[in-house]
C-alpha cells in the first residue's frame, strides 16, 4: 500500500514572502539557495512556491518535491521523497523514511550537474506520483 502524499495548502506562482526570505538572505549563501530554488521553479510551468517551515518549497501543485533553506555555514538542497531518487553522484545525505538533503558549502566544490539532474529527477518522480497516483 503507497502512502498518501503530502500536499501543502496555499501554493502560488509567486509567493512575496519567499522575496522577503531571500532577502535576509543576501550573502554567498544566499545566493547559493537562490541559485537552486530557481533550478528548482523552472522545472515546469506548474511548479508553484511557498514558505513552509521557514524555508522556500517548490511543489508541483500543492505536492512539495524540493526546498532549500540557509544555514550557518552551508546550504541544504532537499527533496521530500528524496530516499527514492537514483543518486549515482551519492550526493543524498540523511536516512529518514522519505527526505533527503545535498548539503552545499562557500569554497567546496559541488557536481553541479548531478545536483541539477536531482533536481529534475524528483520534479519527474513527483510528477509521476501525482498523475499515477
């Protein structure tokens, strides 16, 4: 039996309070989830936006599929149902049931296309879910 899938009330083309999130946001890694966030909305016309949790997630309709969010010293690319997509790069961290997250650092070196071809992985994989059921 597959589990239902989380959806998010409130998703919209362009949420303001994502703006005002990356604003206070505006140093190297600011930008380096800005950079990934908006890999992630151009995956499809149908990706919509939100804050949640005090991150920005991109879900396809009222499905999450990604987000980013800022911390200390690094930033966290993650993927709700992340524990099923194919990582051959294994940049996937963390072992909870379904969530994953790429950790990104200022300095470090990352596979930018293996973390692009993710993103697009859990867009597909989302999609999938969706009109599969």
């Amino acid at each position: 039996m597959k589990p239902d899938l989380l959806r998010f009330d409130g998703a919209v083309e362009h949420d303001p309070a994502i703006d005002a999130w990356f604003k206070d946001r505006e140093g190297e890694l600011g930008a380096i989830a800005r950079q990934w966030f908006r890999a992630m909305l151009q995956c499809g016309d149908e990706v919509r936006e939100l804050l949640h949790d005090g991150c920005p997630v991109a879900c396809l309709g009222d499905v999450p599929f990604g987000y980013v969010n800022v911390f200390t010293a690094h930033v966290n690319v993650g993927f709700f149902q992340g524990a099923s997509l194919p990582d051959p790069a294994r940049l996937l961290q963390g072992s909870g049931r379904f969530m994953r997250h790429v950790k990104l650092r200022p300095g470090t070196a990352i596979d930018a296309a293996a973390l692009s071809k993710l993103i697009e992985r859990a867009y597909a994989d989302i999609k999938s879910r969706v009109e599969n059921g």
